[in-house]
C-alpha cells in the first residue's frame, strides 16, 4: 500500500502542487494539510480517496503560489495610528529625540499587505481546477499501489506454495506412520483395559474417542487446504481483499497450533513449526495488501 501520487498544475497567475504519500495502515487513515483559506477542500479531498482506496495511510499536501507579477502589484496600507502611538511611546521611555523608523515598520500591525478582492467566479474556476489536478495526483497514486500489488501477489502466491507443500509433507508422514500409529493405540488400550477398578463400557467408549480424537489431524489439514485455495481465489480478485485475507491468516494459525499440539511426533512437530513459520511470513505480507 506504499507509493507517491504528484500533480503540478497553473492557472492564470496561479501554480499549485498536490503530493500524496501512502504508507501501510489496517485501515484508510486520511491526512490533510491545506493551505489558509482553502480548508473548504478538506471534505472533497476525502471523497476522492475514500473513491480509490479502502486501506493505507495516506498524507495529501496542497501548496497554492501567486506569481509574483501579481504579488508585486499588491498594495500596502500603513496603520498610522498604531504608527504615531508607538513613537510617542518610545520618545516618552526612552527620552530619545530621533526614533528608528524602520524597526517600527516591523512591528506586527504597523504594516498590513492589501489584496483586492479576487473574483469569486475566477476563483470558483481555479478551485475546480485544483479539484481535477488532485484526481491526477490520486491516479498516479494508485498506479504506484496496483504496480506493487502485482508483484506483492507473486510474493504471496510462492507463499501459499510453501504452505501447501508443507501440508502434503505432512500427510506423507502420516501415510507412511500409519502402522505405527495402530501400534500406539494398542498399547494405549491394553492400559486402559488393565485399569483397575475396570472401566465401564461408557467410560471405555468416551477414553477410546479421546484417544482418536487427540491423534488424528486430518480434519486440520483438510481445513489448511481450504484456506490455501480461499486465499488463491482472492489474489485473483480485483477487489480490496486485505481484510478477508487477514481473516484467513488467523484461521491459518489456528490450524497450525492444533496440529503442533496434538503431532506428538518430533518429525511432525517440525513440519508444524515450519508451517507457522511460513503462515507468519504470509501474514506479515498481507499487511501491504488493498
């Protein structure tokens, strides 16, 4: 979700300059910096992003220049009063007979620039003109976010592979264990026959599902091939799709620890591990996703 949108545009003896920044965020945070007098922008500026994005933290700037023809043109107005207050104040402190002009001049208030009054029609043109350079900026944004989307969705597509070649690693070893799991269950059945005072026929039943219960982890990878596909078939969306795919990555999770807790097996144990590992690395990647 990271890029730069810029559109430079003139009007008149007007130049102004959009520049927005996206950085990753879970949600669409949008940040304004306006120049005075141009705050009434602030809800469009909004409208057009909410537009294009649904997710990331984005900063849009608006810096707006006069030229300077025209800045020089502008007139001043001296406050005379103000003006005549201050010297007699400082001839009354100071006792000075000659007073410094020019350091009265800087005071606040003493000088004030005056504007005449722009057209309102000439300024409604020049206002939708900004309007329109900052869909460009926008698009240039968005352009820069869907570049990197499509190689981020190569990135998340080579991961997906990596889960899915874990979860059949995994179902070889259980294929290839599958003798020595009724072995174990034999064993675990002898001592609970043998238990003393015997166990009833209910309690027997409700032990022996336990057993099974606990050891069988087909339901999870079952439900981990699931959300490999699911999440395939969102990269192949043009939608905003981050939200959904941060919900599969806790239901990745989730599979993954019931498995590492119920493999009681060191070989299984480590294909569990390096299957978080990688649901991580997924995870974190799509934090960068639309």
């Amino acid at each position: 979700m990271t890029g730069f949108g810029r559109a430079e545009c003139d009007y008149d003896n007007w130049t102004w300059c959009w520049e927005i920044k996206s950085v990753n965020n879970k949600s669409l945070d949008i940040r304004v910096r306006l120049p005075s007098g141009y705050d009434r922008l602030e809800p469009k500026v909004r409208r057009e992003a909410q537009y294009r994005f649904k997710r990331g933290s984005l900063n849009v700037a608006l810096t707006v220049a006069q030229s300077q023809a025209v800045e020089i043109q502008n007139k001043f107005h001296i406050n005379h009063t103000l003006l005549h207050e201050l010297v007699e104040t400082v001839q009354e402190r100071g006792h000075c007979e000659k007073v410094n002009i020019e350091a009265l001049l800087g005071v606040r208030g003493v000088v004030e620039k005056w504007e005449e009054a722009e057209d309102e029609k000439e300024k409604g043109v020049r206002i939708a003109k900004i309007i329109e350079s900052l869909a460009k900026a926008l698009d240039t944004l968005k352009h820069d976010r869907v570049v990197e989307g499509e190689k981020l969705a190569k990135v998340l597509q080579r991961q997906l592979q990596g889960i899915s070649d874990c979860i059949d690693a995994t179902e070889i070893i259980l294929v290839r264990r599958g003798q020595d799991k009724s072995e174990r269950l034999q064993v675990q059945l002898g001592n609970i026959l043998k238990a003393q005072p015997p166990l009833s026929e209910e309690r027997l039943l409700q032990e022996l599902a336990l057993i099974a219960v606990k050891s069988d982890i087909t339901e999870e990878l079952d439900r981990l091939r699931s959300h490999v596909a699911a999440s395939k078939e969102l990269l192949k969306e043009c939608d905003p799709k981050g939200r959904r795919l941060d919900f599969l990555c806790q239901e990745f999770n989730r599979e993954a620890n019931t498995i590492c807790s119920k493999a009681n097996d060191t070989e299984l144990t480590k294909h569990g591990l390096e299957m978080k590992a990688l649901i991580e690395q997924f995870r974190e990647q799509v934090q960068n996703v639309e």
